[in-house]
C-alpha cells in the first residue's frame, strides 16, 4: 500500500470519446487530513452524465483539468478514518473517482447496509443513483398512473433499465427503445417490457407507431434528438415527458431541429427537465420505494461488469458506443 493506481484525463475529446482521452498513473497513497477517510473502492460507476462534464469542462463550466483523476461515483470500504464517524471495516459511498484509493471528507461519505446476498454494486445501481433517477422520473416528475403507456430511451442502459422495470411494476404498459435486435429482444424477454423499438433500423418511426397504437401517456427520455422527435408525434393529449438525458445530443455541438416540436403545443404537453441533485428531499423516500422493490424481487440484476481499474477507459467508450447493457462498473478489487 505505497502506490496509488488512477486514471487520469489527457484531453478533452471534441467529439467522440477515445481511450486516448486518458492515462493510467501511479501517485502516491494519499494521506487522510483531519475530518477525512481514507477509502479502498471495489467498484466504480461509469456513467453517460461523465461524456457531459468532460465537454463542461472543456468549455470551464465544470473544475475538471487535464492530469486530475476522473471524477466518479464508488463504493469501498474504509481502511483508515481521521472522522470519528466513521471506522476501519465500514462500507461507504462516496466520490473515489477513477482510483484505487481516495481520501475523501467525511462529509461526503455515505454509510450503506451489506446486502444479504447482495453485491455491493447495487449501491452504485439500483439503490444508488441510477434508481434514484429512475424514480424521480417514473413517479415524482411524470408521475406514472396504472394503465399509462410510457416509452423509455435507452431502455437497456442503467437508468433506462430500471425505469422501465419500475413502471412495469406500478401497471403501465412499457415500450423501450434501445438499439440492435439482441438488446431489444433483452428489454422485452429479460426486462419484461411489452414491445420494445430498434431506433436504428430505417423504419424506426413506423415500428414505433406500431409499438404504440393507442398513443403514448409518459416519456422516459435519456436520448433526445431524433428518437425524442418520433416519440413526441406519438403522444397523447396532455402527456408528460421527463428528460433524464440527451445522450444524442452529448456527442455533437450541432443543433437538432424537431419536426414535431409543435405536438407539445397542440397536445398540451408536459416537458420536464430534471437533476438528480435538485431534488435532494425525495431522495429519501425513493430509497425507501427502491428498497422494498429490491427485496421484493421487482428489479433484474442487470450490470456490464469489466475487471481492473486500468481497462477503465475502454470500459467508458464502450459504454458510450452502446456496447453493453445495464449498470457499467469497473471491479477494482
């Protein structure tokens, strides 16, 4: 324990993320201050949002340099604490990033339960932010009535995953998209969505008129672009859309012009941005929903687990490619 395995960022990509955008570097262990621990992550998320601050950052809308750790959400376990509330041995939550060890503030540290039977992972999937989001979309923003029809973007990605398996429990018909046969085959036989659209064949728009032939009540969105613009000519009076995500969007500087922007006009929808942070008060509460559905057995463990902290970046840029399918994580121990 002298050496300090991290990834670091290079550059900012312009466009399209490489792994070249990184580096592996060995720091020295760090040293807990007064009021920190020191943190030894097993896991680490990757996550869509990370492509969004690294194009922030780049445009210094977001404290990230080159040669500083990629930042990231981890789960470990504390090998030294200088906060008296916590002790050697507690699993935590926390902001490790993209390294083997971190000393974070005690204050930004979350204690969380071992699961029977559980991995640790689900803290960072499920009952972590992933499920949180997923839940602040399906019932506080849209606020998902039985019987409703919702379709979901990025479907068999994280939040996708888990939004559509929430709205399948509280009654709704649930129409994913997602991208190839084989993932959609996955959101429909795995998941247990009813229909499920590849946006990437030519007869995107029709597969979805005939996924939905009664309309659409409520929109999972974590795409945008062209897969929002099909999806908005297939609402019905007075639906909700909450936007989670503009992965079409992340890549490109380019504007997107809709074709059907005018349907959330002349059908009076409702369109809602929302941030996991800006809604700290629910968060309680949606941890509780998550997890009494997680016992309940309601969610299918769905991760794309890689293996050592020094495949990190391939791991991202496959994430982002579409490769994959559920929660990303990288295994550090």
């Amino acid at each position: 324990m002298n050496a300090n395995l991290q990834v670091c960022v290079r550059r900012f990509p312009r466009d399209v993320v490489g792994v070249d955008d990184f580096e592996l570097r060995e720091a020295a262990m760090p040293e807990p201050a007064e009021g920190e621990v020191l943190v030894q992550s097993h896991f680490l998320s990757l996550d869509p949002y990370m492509r969004k601050r690294l194009a922030d950052a780049r445009e210094g809308r977001y404290p990230l340099s080159t040669g500083d750790v990629m930042m990231g959400r981890t789960v470990g376990s504390v090998i030294a604490s200088r906060d008296p509330a916590f002790k050697t041995g507690d699993v935590v939550l926390g902001w490790g990033g993209w390294q083997r060890y971190a000393a974070e503030p005690g204050q930004n540290l979350q204690k969380v339960e071992p699961l029977e039977g559980g991995s640790l992972s689900a803290h960072l999937g499920v009952l972590g932010r992933p499920g949180i989001t997923a839940w602040l979309g399906i019932v506080s923003v849209a606020q998902l009535r039985e019987g409703d029809c919702l379709v979901v973007s990025s479907a068999a990605g994280a939040v996708g995953s888990l939004a559509a398996q929430m709205a399948r429990h509280l009654g709704a018909r649930v129409v994913g998209i997602a991208g190839g046969d084989a993932k959609c085959d996955a959101v429909t036989r795995q998941l247990g969505a009813h229909a499920c659209v590849d946006y990437k064949a030519p007869d995107f728009a029709q597969r979805l008129i005939d996924a939905t032939p009664d309309g659409v009540d409520v929109v999972f969105e974590n795409v945008g672009a062209g897969v929002l613009d099909a999806t908005l000519d297939r609402m019905n009076p007075n639906g909700r859309i909450a936007v989670c995500g503009l992965m079409g969007h992340y890549h490109s500087g380019e504007p997107y012009a809709f074709r059907h922007f005018a349907r959330v006009l002349d059908r009076a929808l409702k369109v809602t941005g929302f941030r996991i942070d800006d809604n700290i008060p629910l968060h309680g509460r949606a941890l509780r929903d998550l997890r009494a559905w997680f016992d309940a057995g309601v969610f299918r463990p769905w991760e794309t687990v890689t293996h050592g902290l020094e495949h990190a970046p391939d791991a991202f840029v496959s994430m982002l490619q579409g490769r994959g399918q559920g929660k990303t994580l990288v295994q550090l121990t």
